[in-house]
C-alpha cells in the first residue's frame, strides 16, 4: 500500500520564466474548457476522452503531448467528483496545471525545479526549508502541480509516494475526547485547555465589530484606514488556531509512537447541527461555530502519515 505526501514549495522564477508558468497555466486552462465543452459531457473515463480530442487539443494550444494528457485526465477526474455530487463541470481557471515524470523533475543539486511549459524547459530555483531538504533528499517525485496562490507568486506540489507503515499488533489505545473548555482530552490524563484560544475569538470579534463599524462611519480617509486595518487582520485568527491544533496533534502522535498505541478520536460528526437547534445566544453560537474540531481530527491523521 502507498501512501502520498504533498509538498508546498515555492518558486522562485525569473521575469521571463514567470511568463512561461503564466503562459503554459493559461493554455492548459484553455485546453481543458475546450475538452469539457467539446467532449459528450457522459465521458468520465481519461482514456476514452483522450481517445476522442487529443490530436485536436495539441494542434490548438500548443501543449505538450504530456501536458495534453494531464489536461484530459484533470476534465475527467473532475467531471468524476461533480458527477459523484450531482453537479456539471463549469470552468477551469488559469491558475494551475498538471505534470508528471516527463514534464516535471526534480534536481537535488542547487534544489531546481526543472517544469516543461509551452515556450521551453526552465529550470526555476525553488525556496526550501529544512523540513523540504529533509524529505526531498534522494526522492525523485514522479508528479507535481504547478500553481498561482492567491498571493499571486508560483509554487510547486510535490507528491512524494512511499510504502505505507506497517501496522503493529498493540492493545495499548489513546482515547482523545474534543470540546470548547478543553480542546483535547486524552485517556492517558493529558489535556490543553480552550481558554486563551476562546480569549482570542473572543478579542477578535471585538476589533472586527468595532473597525466594521468605523468603517461604515467618519471621514473617508478613516474608512479607508479601518478597511487597511481589517484586510491585515484577516487570517490571523485562523493561522493561530492551525498553529495550536498542528502542536497538539503532534503531540498526541508522538505519545502514541512512544506507547505504541493505537489513536480513537471521539465522532462529533453534525454535532454543530444539533447544538444550533438549542436555543443559545448570539455569542455561544458564534463560539461553538468557530470550533475547529475537524481540522485537528485531520491535523492528527495527517502527521500520523508524516512521521
């Protein structure tokens, strides 16, 4: 069994080879929308769609025939989940595209990113962390992803594909409960407590409430300044609490490594939809919905995976 890791790098290109991610992200995006408008919309399966448009989407956007691939393997993949969902596949944005063994490889010496486009191969240096050096050291990742953020500079993902651990034959167990006062609660007597995360929703809200409310009030340039304000703001509550669940969970993952136990994690599965049918006020309705439960549950899979 294989399990796959995903890498966040980011990239660090040239002017010229900007243009070449933008470019290449573009007619990929444009490949794809002419697949999905083009291809019988019943068509999920990535070798029947390739089979139907592959020689007429290379001659049209000028991708490589590996590129082309990706392109008919991500409208099907896609039309897959909507179709899973009840929904349609509507639009594919320029912002990302696929690649594989031939059109990305990875060059340890000098940590290079070397990414076939539609102009040329570039090789673009890429930002690396002690943690990316670790894991990338003899790797030879066989995909990637390509991909703008939302900040608008490129970055790379990674997949690193490995065997899966072996399971260990242990009746040792660590019960982890969820709440609001503590956020976790393990079988073993360990706990971390809920207040000053709850303090800081709580200081939070205070400044939004009240720069929401000068910006809707005084001078212009007072308006202009609480709008400043509150776009610098945003995130910060949300990176704290990731911080606060990521060292928990990692916590929690080394107890059980050590012990060698087994992890049971309590099911709040619709727990919010059935404390917002109690009658609350507006401030512990606004305090259960913020409870980031999930994302430690997931935290704690993901560095399960990682260690």
């Amino acid at each position: 069994m294989k399990q796959v890791l995903t890498l966040v790098v980011k990239l660090q290109p040239a002017p010229e080879h900007t243009q070449l991610l933008g470019d290449t992200a573009q007619a990929f995006a444009d490949a794809c929308n002419y697949i999905n408008k083009t291809v019988k919309p019943n068509l999920t399966n990535r070798n029947s769609i390739q089979a139907v448009c592959y020689q007429d989407v290379k001659e049209r956007f000028g991708l490589t025939a590996n590129h082309v691939v990706r392109a008919c393997a991500r409208v099907a993949s896609n039309r897959l989940t909507a179709k899973q969902k009840g929904r349609k596949v509507k639009h594919f944005k320029p912002t990302s595209f696929d690649c594989d063994t031939r059109t990305f490889r990875f060059i340890e010496t000098g940590y290079l990113a070397s990414i076939s486009t539609i102009g040329k191969r570039a090789k673009i240096p890429m930002r690396v962390s002690n943690y990316h050096i670790g894991k990338l050291s003899g790797q030879n990742p066989t995909s990637a992803q390509v991909c703008q953020h939302k900040d608008g500079d490129w970055y790379v993902h990674i997949q690193l594909k490995s065997d899966a651990p072996k399971s260990i034959k242990t009746k040792n167990v660590i019960g982890i409960d969820f709440g609001r006062r503590d956020i976790a609660v393990t079988s073993t007597n360990k706990s971390w407590s809920g207040k000053e995360i709850q303090e800081k929703r709580d200081k939070f809200n205070r400044i939004r409430a009240f720069l929401q409310k000068k910006a809707t009030q005084g001078t212009r340039s007072t308006r202009r300044r609480c709008r400043q304000i509150l776009k610098r703001l945003s995130g910060k509550e949300r990176r704290y609490q990731a911080w606060l669940n990521h060292n928990i969970s990692k916590a929690i993952i080394n107890e059980a490594k050590q012990t060698q136990s087994f992890v049971s994690i309590e099911d709040l599965t619709g727990i919010r939809e059935r404390t917002n049918q109690q009658p609350r006020n507006k401030t512990e309705r606004r305090r259960s919905n913020s409870w980031a439960f999930y994302q430690l549950r997931t935290f704690i899979d993901y560095v399960y995976s990682t260690m």
